[in-house]
C-alpha cells in the first residue's frame, strides 16, 4: 500500500517538487478567493506545464480523468481522515479543524481503488 500525504503549508500559493511514482513533479497550488475554491496545476521537473486548475475537491480522484502520458500513473485525493468532513476544502480545510490531507495513491492504489 503506497498512500503519500502532500504536505500543505498554511498559504494561499504554494510550490513544491515532490516525487510520485519515481519521478518529480511540480505542485503549484493557489486558493481562488472569488471562487472560493482551491486550484491545482502540475508540471514535469522541468517546467513543462502537465495540467492546470485543477479544482480540489473532497473524496474524488483529481487527475484519474485527465490523459497525459506525462501524469503520474496514480491519482491525488482530498480526504478528511476523521470522516466528518462533507464540503469541499475551503481556505482553512488544510490547517484547522477537521484538516483535510492531500494524498497522492500510487498506480498500484489508484488501480484497486483502496482510497
């Protein structure tokens, strides 16, 4: 079982390379005020934009629909571990509360659909 949580600093911009499935990646995450939503985009190491504004939302894979021979071969999800949570993430989700976790399943779990 290969589960990796994403660590979510407290800031409505982020950035950061992370290694899933072997190679690296770049998250950039932003918070939508307007929207009030959070959004993702993913880029190869080097630079090259894969997807973006991807909508971050509770218990459903974020990129299993999207084909890309350049994605990794697993998928990210937004998960309350308490089990109590039944919104969206909002501006907050990831530091307080509840505190949702951005979890990346590798190809063997996003296959087996163990999330």
């Amino acid at each position: 079982m290969a589960l990796r949580e994403i660590p979510f600093p407290d800031s409505p911009r982020w950035v950061q390379d992370v290694q899933l499935d072997g190679d690296v990646y770049t998250i950039r995450m932003s918070w939508n005020t307007r929207g009030g939503l959070w959004l993702m985009d993913l880029e190869t190491a080097d630079g090259e934009r894969i997807v973006s504004g991807v909508r971050l939302v509770l218990g459903y894979p974020l990129i299993g629909f999207i084909r890309d021979d350049r994605l990794p071969p697993g998928d990210f999800f937004v998960l309350c571990p308490s089990g109590q949570a039944n919104e969206d993430p909002s501006r907050e989700s990831f530091s307080g509360g509840c505190r949702y976790s951005l979890i990346y399943a590798d190809a063997s779990e996003a296959i087996s659909g163990a999330i």
